[in-house]
C-alpha cells in the first residue's frame, strides 16, 4: 500500500486520499529522478530550437530531479488529520534557465461526527514548471496551483447518502505573458446516491461551476473577459459484479455561458466510462472512456471538448517485480479557442483540434522493504490541424527512493 501512495502523490487529485490511507505515524522519504527527453520543446520534426526562438541548440535534454517527502498521519476519536510535503529540485543538463525548487503541500481532515454525518476539508498547494507542449517559452514558467475543497455527506439509512462538495481552484503562472491564463475556477455539487449489496451505488449530481480570469487577455484591440458559468446534471453508477470486477459509468450534459463572448456558449452531452478487472493477484486490467470540457489549465484553452480513450494492465512478475503497459488516446476539440472571437469582422477560423497518443512500459522493482526502484519508457505523439504544434517525444526515466523510516 505504501509504494502506491508514493507513486500516485504527483497527482494532486490523488494527493487527499492517499495521506488519508496512511494516517497512521510518519514518514520520511528520499528519492531522485533521472530522465531523457528527446525532444524537450515538443517541436515539429525538422525545426530546431533557434528557429522557434528558443535558447538552446539542442533538442534533446536531461533533468534529474531530487526530492524530500515527509507524510504525517494522525487519528483520534473518529477523526483524522493527514500531513503532506515534498521539497523538490529540477536541475536540467543543457537548460539551466530552467532549473526550478518546487514545493508540494497537502493538509486533509476528516471526521466521522455521528453514525449519519461525515465531513472532510483539504488544502494543497502544488508548483510545477509547465510544459512546452502548448506554449515554447524561452523563459522558465512556475505555476502554482491551489486547491480548497470541502464535503458533508449525511446517510439517514445506510443505503442513502446526500452530500454537497464545494472546491475552488486557484492558478497562477509567473511569466507575465501566461498570466493572462491565471484563474480562479470554483465549484460546488450536489449528490443524492442509493447504494446496495457490494458496493453498488447509483447517484444524481448536479454541479455549478464559476470561472474567472482576472487578468484579461487582448484579441486585436479588445479585451477579452473570458468568465464563464457552467451547469451539469449527471447521473453515475457504481456497479461491482464480483470481488474481481468494478465499472463507473457517467453520463451527463453540461451548459457552458460567456456572459461577454456568446460566440463561446456550449452545450452537449459529457461521460465517463471505466472498467477495472483484477482476475488474480498477479493481473490487473484497466480500461476508460471519457467526453468532457476542460477549463484547468495553464495555457490559452478557455475550454475544449475532449475524448480520451485509455487502457492499461500490469503484471507482477514475482513479489518484487511488477511490469505494467498504457496506451492512451486523446482528442480535443478548442472550440472556445480565442480565434474564434471577432469572427464577424475577420470571417470564420477554424478551431485547433489535436488528437495525441502515448504509450508508455514501466517496471517497479522493490529490492528490499525501504528501497523501490522505477523504470519506464513513454512515446508521446501530437498531430493538429495547426502543423506547427504536431511533435514526436520519446522519455526514458530512471527512479530510486527510500523509505527512511
């Protein structure tokens, strides 16, 4: 249990649950990364990074990333505090403009108040240096990301929940020409859910959402307030035949508004679907289906209708060698895309739309109870209507932490 916690803590929307599972003492891990990117500045084949603009000569670079994490749990009278932080170093061989110290904090608190009433409240704070895939900076940009999110479910019958969720999400980028991309995205949802034998859940949701980007950006001459509200209505199903199957099935429809840019309005069909098959203890199957709208970001994408099509599986070799593979697809469709505003002076463009894949090996290896060792190899590949953003990326990475205590 405590390696997958190690492995998933990068996701932020993993991070709550994971210091949840393991509120039980503390620990102190160190670690470092070691990878290749063959194509750092996600270019086109055939252009070198001069073209484009950028400091370097080279394509292809190498990072190393150490880092320290300490995860404090601690659990009294049916409630429970969990700690979470990470000190981070990017240093880059050929790309020191980019070197970066990067800190990653979680706090999350949860109390069971009665038989009937449960809340939970977590903070996280979380840096990261953005990726050239969408935006070829010659500048190194740090987006700091913050999440507030709370909940209060009360089940008056063990088969019946009502709960109500309220997030807000704060995002803002150091390099002054992405700050127009800063946001403040908030969000509150509703659920009424029945639940049955194993697990087996059926729920109604629905969700309002307020987006603001305070800082606005100038299509031609004009500035743009891209503040949107966004309703959703969905309906969800948990549903476990057996001890070794699990599905999720989604479906919704969301209705997206510009108060300022009518031409961005948005309205249509959203889902989800997932399926995971652990048939032994050694195999175990994952597959996905999702359509949604995508607001979070840290470049100029107000919103984009995006299809992803993901599978994976992983093996454990022996009791210390897991093998894994993932294949990904995903299509976005940029329709609140900024070219699209003013059309009736300019005429009609069309939007981006990008359909990219990967595939990814990995390998975990956990020589001795402390230790843990990852190996893994990716492909990334991005074809778009616009030529300039397509590109071909291949990552080797090598891995090694250690569990102090």
């Amino acid at each position: 249990m405590r390696s997958a916690v190690i492995a998933a803590l990068p996701l932020l929307a993993v991070a709550g649950s994971a210091v949840g599972d393991e509120s039980r003492g503390v620990e102190l891990i160190v670690g470092t990364t070691a990878l290749r990117d063959d194509n750092l500045y996600r270019l086109p084949e055939g252009v070198s990074p001069p073209e484009a603009g950028l400091p370097s000569d080279r394509r292809a670079d190498r990072l190393l990333g150490p880092y320290v994490q300490a995860i404090v749990g601690m659990e009294q009278a049916g409630q429970s505090l969990g700690l979470r932080s990470r000190v981070s170093r990017d240093i880059f061989d050929n790309n020191d403009a980019y070197d970066a110290n990067r800190l990653d904090a979680a706090a999350t608190w949860q109390g069971q108040f009665t038989q009937h009433w449960r809340s939970e409240l977590q903070y996280a704070f979380d840096q990261r240096v953005t990726s050239f895939a969408d935006f070829r900076n010659p500048e190194r940009n740090l987006l700091d990301l913050r999440t507030l999110r709370g909940s209060l479910s009360f089940r008056p019958r063990p088969d019946t929940r009502l709960s109500a969720h309220a997030t807000d999400y704060r995002g803002s980028n150091s390099v002054v020409a992405r700050q127009t991309s800063d946001y403040r995205i908030r969000v509150l949802r509703i659920e009424a859910a029945r639940s049955g034998a194993l697990g087996n859940e059926i729920a109604l949701g629905v969700s309002r959402t307020d987006g603001a980007f305070p800082n606005r950006e100038l299509v031609g001459s004009a500035p743009v307030d891209n503040s949107y509200q966004q309703e959703d209505v969905d309906v969800t199903l948990v549903w476990r035949p057996g001890e070794a199957t699990s599905a999720l099935l989604r479906g919704g429809r969301a209705t997206r508004r510009f108060e300022t840019v009518s031409e961005r309005n948005f309205a249509g069909p959203t889902w989800t679907a997932q399926l995971a098959w652990q048939p032994t203890g050694r195999l175990a199957l994952r597959t996905g289906f999702v359509r949604d709208l995508n607001a979070v970001d840290d470049f100029d994408r107000l919103y984009a209708v995006t299809r992803v099509q993901r599978a994976s599986i992983a093996y454990a070799l022996s009791s210390k060698l897991t093998a894994g593979i993932e294949v990904s697809r995903q299509r976005t469709d940029y329709r609140g895309d900024p070219s699209n505003f003013l059309t009736r002076l300019i005429g009609q463009r069309p939007a981006r739309a990008d359909r990219a894949e990967e595939q990814r090996v990995t390998l975990a290896w956990t020589p001795r109870d402390r230790w843990r060792v990852n190996a893994g190899y990716s492909r990334l590949t991005r074809r778009s209507n616009l030529s300039t953003l397509d590109f071909n990326a291949n990552l080797t990475q090598l891995g090694v932490e250690y569990r102090a205590f």
